[in-house]
C-alpha cells in the first residue's frame, strides 16, 4: 500500500492558496487539510504545523505574491498574511527575498502512514484488500444465479492478468497513473489522457538541514504548467529540494532509465502531449538540462538560500506524477469523474483525475465520491 504515488510524495499538508476560487481543488484542499489534521490527532499519527513562505525574490514577481494573497483569501485559507524582508529572515534566517506570503498552517506527514490507517479503518469496516491484483478485464457475469430475486446479485465479473475473477455490483476506480487504461478497459471513454512526469528531487545533507526551518516555495509562474523548485522539510528530519517536471518513458519509471516500450509510446502518439510540449518549448529543455546537471537546479535554489552550495546536495528520491492531459495540450486542471453507459457503464464511477493536493483532500474526496456514488448507484 502506498508504494507508488503516495509513497513518493512531499509530505506536504496543503494549504489551498494556489487553486482557483469556486473550484473543486480550492473547496476540497480547505476542507481536507482540516480533516486531515483532526484525523492524525485522533489516530495519533505524528505531523509538523511548519509553515510555508512563497517569497519572491524579483520585483515583477510582487504583483502575482499579491494575487495569491486575495486568491488565497478567498479561497478561506486560515492565517494568511503578506510579509517583508525582515520578517523572512526571522522565520527562515537563510532564505532571502523581497516579500512572502506567509502560510502558517501549512504542514508535513508522512501519507504512507496515514494511507497505512485508511486500510486499517477500512478493513475493520469490513472491506477487503487485494494487492498485486492487475486489473486486465471488466464484463458481465454471463450465467445467471437463483441467489436474487433480480437475477444476478453481482453482476460485474473484475478479472486479473493471472485470471482471478472479482463479483460486485458496483465499481468505483481511482487509479492515478492508470485511470484511462481502467477506463477503457471497463468500454468507457479514454479522455482526459494519462501522461507520466517524473519529479526528481535532490536532498540536502544532514549536516546542512538547519538552514531550512518550513516550506519555501517560489511564486509560481503562469505561464509554466508546474509550481518550481521548492524546500521541503520532512518528518524524518532530511530536507527535499524541487521537484523538477520531465517526462517519464515508463507510467511507473522513478529512476532515469526506466523505459516501457507501451507506456512511452501511449504518451508520444497523444496529439494533446506535443500541444503541450510547444507550448511550453523553453521550459521542458530547460527541466532537462536542469534534470541532467546539478549546478543548475543549484543555482535555482540558490535564488532563496545562497548559502546553498553544490557540495550541500545528493541526488534524492523521485516520484511520477500521473497529469491528466486533454486532446488540446490542456492541463486538466480539476477533478473529473464519469461513468459510461450501457450495462458496465451504468454501475462504474472512474475518478479520472484526482491532481494535487489530492493527498491533503483525501479525506474531503472521500466524502464526495461515496456522495456521488450513491446518488449515481442510487444506493
């Protein structure tokens, strides 16, 4: 459990200042983040309130720190306030910068942790939990049994690669990196499109983790589709740095070289990929030439502590981010639930698209999905 996008994420308990007011990310990520530390004081699972500044470090970047602000505000994010130079160096007495916002109830836990006692409640509510149980097959059952007056009590037949059958009445998926396989395999609609992108951190060394006290994220950039380089405290004490955004050969590929001929070619076949990627030309050769050479995501990091030097990082961890992509190049940039028709159709609720913060929401998700699923299942 936990071992893949879960297991390979920052830690990080979000905020909701980012997301666009109304949306389903901005409501979600308040709601969750509040749950989510109620749900860890009543489990006893450990977390850090640490805080998070976005500072900018450029003139032009005040403008957009400021939009952030009211978004922020809007979005009914507790505790926030804009911030000058000086009291950046009180909070983080190595960061420099012009102004910050200032996120106080921004924290880190460990989710593989926390996914370990989702599993736990659900298991004592009855629920079973397979692994290592490759979904290859969904249809319906085609013999009919007297055990229901309807007919079939579980109509739907879930059948894995080494041919193990599954019975349920009603199916609901929530498979990140393969959404839109599952969705296909059940006959329903392949869009949005899963592409990879792998997000390499480095980390700084032990001996180096005072310099960095909470979260120091850089103002994002609209014009780029991901948030930039970060510093991200850990609840084992290290210090992860970026991630950086390039794309993965393999849906499952946390290392370099890790290559699936299926996948790769899955995600350089989708129209809506090469939109993306001209659009946005200079940015991807400028994540690759930074995923290559030290020096340069340095350099980047350097822009907020130049103390940092060269000598103070290790390459670290990397995880897959499973983006959702439209014919057009378009981010999918909220989440996406459907179902299909026809007799699968009807009982299958695929959760499409659940993006970031969707780790911090998790709980709040939970709430819509089982709402939507008996409004849809009419349960």
């Amino acid at each position: 459990l936990a071992h893949h996008q879960t297991g390979h994420n920052s830690g990080v308990i979000h905020s909701g200042i980012y997301y666009k007011p109304g949306s389903l990310k901005a409501k979600l990520c308040v709601q969750g983040a509040a749950l989510c530390y109620k749900y860890c004081d009543q489990k006893g699972i450990p977390y850090k309130q640490c805080g998070k500044l976005i500072v900018a470090v450029e003139q032009d970047e005040i403008p957009r720190l400021k939009a952030l602000y009211e978004r922020g505000l809007q979005n009914n994010v507790r505790g926030l306030k804009l911030i000058g130079a000086k009291e950046i160096q009180a909070k983080e007495p190595f960061c420099r910068g012009l102004m910050a916002l200032d996120s106080p109830y921004t924290g880190i836990v460990n989710y593989k942790q926390v996914a370990q006692s989702y599993a736990e409640d659900f298991q004592e509510a009855g629920g079973t939990i397979l692994t290592d149980f490759e979904v290859t097959n969904m249809e319906m059952a085609k013999e009919s049994s007297s055990d229901s007056e309807d007919g079939l009590k579980y109509p739907v037949v879930v059948r894995n690669s080494k041919g193990e059958e599954i019975y349920c009445r009603h199916i609901v998926t929530c498979a990140g990196l393969y959404s839109d396989r599952l969705s296909e395999i059940s006959g329903c609609s392949p869009e949005p499109r899963i592409v990879p992108f792998r997000g390499d951190y480095l980390v700084l060394k032990p001996e180096k983790c005072y310099m960095v006290k909470g979260n120091i994220y850089p103002v994002p950039n609209p014009r780029f589709p991901f948030l930039g380089f970060h510093f991200t405290p850990r609840m084992d004490g290290s210090v992860w740095l970026g991630p950086n955004a390039v794309l993965a050969f393999k849906r499952e590929g946390y290392k370099l070289f890790d290559f699936s001929t299926g996948d790769f070619l899955d995600a350089v076949m989708y129209s809506g990929l090469w939109k993306l990627v001209l659009r946005n030309l200079s940015y991807g050769l400028s994540e690759m030439y930074r995923a290559c050479f030290l020096s340069a995501q340095v350099k980047q990091l350097q822009k907020f502590i130049p103390e940092v030097t060269i000598n103070d990082v290790l390459r670290g961890p990397s995880g897959v981010r499973a983006q959702a992509l439209d014919s057009d190049g378009n981010l999918v940039d909220d989440f996406v639930f459907d179902g299909g028709s026809g007799d699968i159709g009807s009982r299958i609720l695929h959760v499409r698209n659940a993006p970031s913060p969707a780790a911090t929401s998790s709980l709040a998700i939970a709430k819509m999905i089982a709402d939507e699923v008996k409004q849809r299942f009419e349960l």
